[in-house]
C-alpha cells in the first residue's frame, strides 16, 4: 500500500519525487498525481500508471509565480495580470513552452498549462523538491478525479510511493482547474473552473470566450487536458435528471428500473424519499446549491462502489455557480430523457 505523508513527512515526499517517484498532492480543486517536470522516465510513468493517452497534456504546479520562468519562454502582460490576480488558486495558464522541455511533459504541444495550487502543503512540497511538478488529477483515465485522499488510493493501490494527506477530509472547490488560453486582448476558457468568465473579465478588462470541446477538437493542437476524451464517469450509466423534472418524472425515470442510485442537493432527497419512501433507493447529498461542485466527484465514486446499477444526477440551470458541475456532469453522463 501506498505511504501516507502528513505535514512532519513532506521532506521525505519531496525526496522520493528528486528520486523519480510519483507522489500524489492534494490542491483546492482535485488531488494531482506528481512527478519532477523534468524527470522524462518519472512523467512517462505517470502516464502508465493513470492509462492517460500520450497526446493528453498535463498541468504543472508551481510555488511562486517566478517559477513560471522555468518553463515558459514567454509571460504576456495580461498573463502576469491573471497569476497576480489569480495565483494562488484554481487558474491554469496555457504558456508557450521553452525550448529543451522534456516532450513528454508537453505531449509535443508547444505550449504548457502552468498553474499555482493554493494547498500550502502542496507549496510546501513543491519548494522543497525545488522544481515544478506535473500534477494530472490523481486516478485512472476517464474516472471521477479524486476529492479525498482514499480516492488516491482506491484507484492506484501500491503504484505509487504515495499521498500527501490535508487536513480537511475534502478538497475545498471539488473540479478541476479554470484552464485559459492568452491572445493579445482576448481569454479564452478553455476547461470551465471555479475562475468564471466574469471573474477574469473583472480582472482585467478583456473580452473572454469560452471554447465549446468541439470548437478545440476542431483545431490542429488541443492544449487543455478534459477536452478531448471521456472524463470523470463512473462504472456504472449516469443519467441526468433536467432541472426542470417534476417529483412525477423523477419517480417515473427512477421506478423505471432497479438498484438505483440518486446524487441530488439534500433538499431533492428529502422530497424524493418522502414521494418514494417503499422504493430500495441509495442516495448520496451533493449538499446544497454551494457546495453541487465539491460533492459531485465524491458522490459518483460513492455510489459506484455501492450496489447501485444505475445512477440518477440532478442538474440545475446553468449559471455561474453551477456552470463548471454541469460541464463535468454532461461528460459523465446523458439526459434521463434518452433511458429505455
């Protein structure tokens, strides 16, 4: 089995990273899976161990914004105004890439994604090795990112040295990183984040438009990482419940079939279990309308290892706060509308 690191452990972490091992962080958005950025063998492994596609790129994660310079070959005025803004946090910066960068860290792109966590053990960690990390969500290809340190370990065993453990049982936002591409006077999204369009634009007076997975699949290069393959989906079929379904249509799709598995705010459950109270139903909260996005990853995972064989998600109307959910949710799954 995997170590356990806590805070007294991260010398030892940053040791076994220097020595080409793979350690997996925590962050505010989703656990990353950690290797040296220029260690080519330790990268290659990270792609083994997660079955990641060659041609997916992967994040870095840096200490300070000077670390920037390591990497990149240059740092545009308005890319210096979002990590000033912005860092430490959930934005990731596309850059161009230097020369003499391990390829692999860049999946031949000439660009990098840079961003700098805001988990101070994991800025701890990453001064001490004293060199960027690569840090892709730390589970299996195509899986619900990790939230909480058993996730690290459910998906990766003894495959890696292991995990750096937070003190909040939870990460803080829940999905990934705000992934944004830089023109001279225009941001463009092109992962949707905690970081909204607004938020960017009020920071610095640019217009900001977000890229459609198709508009970037139509594209020579692909430059974010959760464009291009499926991403974040359980075992089991998700199926969507719009955010307009009555209790009738909820207790229509659900009755439909059986060992069922329902991830809804606290407030849908307690008016499901009241209308479906003789029904075997497994649920899981995604809280409040606050909290949808930093429990939809530990809510998928839960009730995949439960007995349901079918899960149900409510989605909402598509807004600022639920704008990134949604995104991840409609990867995941298909609308209730298409069950047979």
């Amino acid at each position: 089995m995997s170590k356990l690191f806590y805070r007294s452990d991260i010398p030892e972490a940053a040791q076994l990273l220097r020595a080409g091992e793979l350690v997996a962080f925590p962050t505010e958005t989703v656990f990353g899976l950690g290797a040296l950025a220029n260690d080519d063998q330790a990268i290659q492994r990270v792609f083994q161990v997660k079955g990641r596609p060659g041609d997916n790129p992967l994040i870095v994660h840096v200490d300070s914004i000077q670390r920037v310079e390591q990497l990149a070959s240059e740092i545009s005025p308005i890319a210096k105004q979002l990590m000033q803004t912005f860092w430490p946090g959930p934005l990731t910066i596309i850059f161009p890439v230097k020369r003499g960068i391990v390829s692999n860290l860049v999946s031949g792109l000439p660009t990098v994604g840079i961003r700098m966590p805001d988990q101070p053990l994991t800025l701890e960690l990453i001064r001490q090795v004293d060199f960027p990390l690569v840090g892709p969500s730390a589970n299996l290809s195509g899986k619900p990112s990790p939230t909480q340190y058993t996730h690290v370990l459910d998906d990766f065993g003894d495959q890696i040295a292991g995990v750096i453990v937070p003190r909040t049982p939870l990460t803080s936002i829940g999905v990934e990183s705000t992934v944004v591409a830089l023109d001279t006077e225009i941001i463009y999204i092109l992962r949707p984040g905690a970081i909204t369009a607004e938020m960017l634009h009020q920071a610095t007076g640019a217009k900001v438009i977000e890229k459609t997975a198709k508009e970037q699949l139509s594209e020579e290069r692909i430059a974010s990482p959760g464009v291009k393959y499926k991403h974040y989906s359980p075992k089991q079929p998700v199926y969507i419940i719009p955010p307009d379904a009555t209790l009738e249509q909820w207790e229509e799709w659900i009755s439909s079939t059986s060992h069922v598995g329902v991830l809804a705010t606290q407030k849908t459950i307690e008016a499901l279990k009241l209308r479906m109270a003789k029904l075997s139903i497994i649920y899981e909260t995604l809280g409040t309308m606050d909290t949808v996005s930093q429990y939809l990853y530990r809510g998928l995972r839960a009730l995949d290892q439960s007995d349901a064989k079918i899960i149900f998600v409510e989605s909402f109307e598509d807004d600022e706060r639920t704008h990134a959910y949604l995104n991840r949710l409609n990867r995941a799954g298909q609308p209730a509308e298409t069950l047979k």
